[in-house]
C-alpha cells in the first residue's frame, strides 16, 4: 500500500468533531487527489503535513513548541520527507526533532485534521498546510531546543489552549472529546 492510499484510507475512516473539520477532511481527500506529489513542501498550493499533540503519561500536560518563523506556541510537526514510511511515523520523527522527546502513538487514527494557511515569507509564497494530527504519549519528560523553536516547554493541558492559537484550541478539544 502506497503512503496515498493509507493516508486516503485514514482520512476517509476519520469521523470530523465540527463542521470546520469536515470541511478540511473534504478538502485533503480533494487535495490527495489532485496533487501531483502530495507530500512534497516543493507543492507550492498546498502540502500535507504531519503534527502531534504530545501529552505525559498521566495526560496531565502537553509539549508545546515556540515556532522561530511564526512565533506562535504550536504541537510539534512539519513536514513529511520522503524516508517517512508513513504520516504517523513523520508525526513521531518531528516529535523527537523539536522536542528530545520519544514517543508513542496514542492510537494509530489521527485525532484531528487541519487546513491552515501559511503566510508568505521571503523564501515561500504562501500556502496551505493540510494537518494530520495524531495524539501521542511522551516516554520522558526531559525537553531538548531546536533550531526550529526558540522554545520549548510543558503546559498543563488546561492553560495550553490559551499559549497558543486556534488551531491548537480546535486540537485539544478534538483530544479532550476521544
């Protein structure tokens, strides 16, 4: 099975918590059919990317990184590179990239999906990034800085939603209701 066809499969078995994400769910299922090369940051319109939202072992707190570029307090993710086996598995790799952190998969289905424009920058137009996200635990709790972030820290999941922006409100209320 092709990275496509499980991706597509995913998409099609997830069941949106709104009517926003039911709309992103239709618009990544029109978009994985139409892009030449999905997973590609070369798509200029619009690519698919991979997100987590890190939790503790107690699911008490959340791992939220400062993104440099867009200065907003986000779950770790980013793009899918072609040695990804899978969506998940590049979710899992950006966990590690930008936080130090192992971690496992909550569940194999993702816990919520997100279309999001990227405002243009010097060295990109802008562009939509089309969100898997997927709840994962966390094996430790020791944090390591990327060049990515100018920082990185545990939140209690209560306050996260108000670090960040609406997006991540939607992602913690779409994991709070599974």
């Amino acid at each position: 099975m092709t990275r496509e066809d499980h991706l597509h499969d995913l998409l099609d078995a997830h069941a949106p918590a709104d009517e926003k994400e039911a709309a992103d769910r239709t618009a990544m299922l029109q978009f994985l059919a139409s892009l030449p090369a999905p997973f590609s940051a070369t798509q200029e319109k619009a690519h698919f990317t991979a997100s987590a939202l890190v939790v503790d072992e107690p699911a008490t707190r959340t791992c939220l990184v400062l993104h440099r570029k867009l200065g907003l307090w986000l779950q770790p993710g980013g793009h899918i590179e072609t040695a990804d086996r899978s969506i998940e598995h590049a979710a899992l790799r950006e966990v590690h990239e930008e936080t130090g952190l192992d971690a496992q998969l909550a569940s194999a289905a993702p816990v919520h999906l997100d279309v999001h424009e990227i405002p243009q920058r010097p060295d990109a137009p802008a562009h939509l990034h089309l969100d898997v996200r997927f709840l994962v635990v966390a094996a430790g709790d020791e944090l390591t800085l990327s060049e990515e972030s100018t920082d990185v820290r545990w939140w209690p999941l209560d306050e996260a939603a108000q670090a960040g922006d609406e997006s991540l409100a939607r992602l913690l209320a779409a994991a709070r209701s599974r």
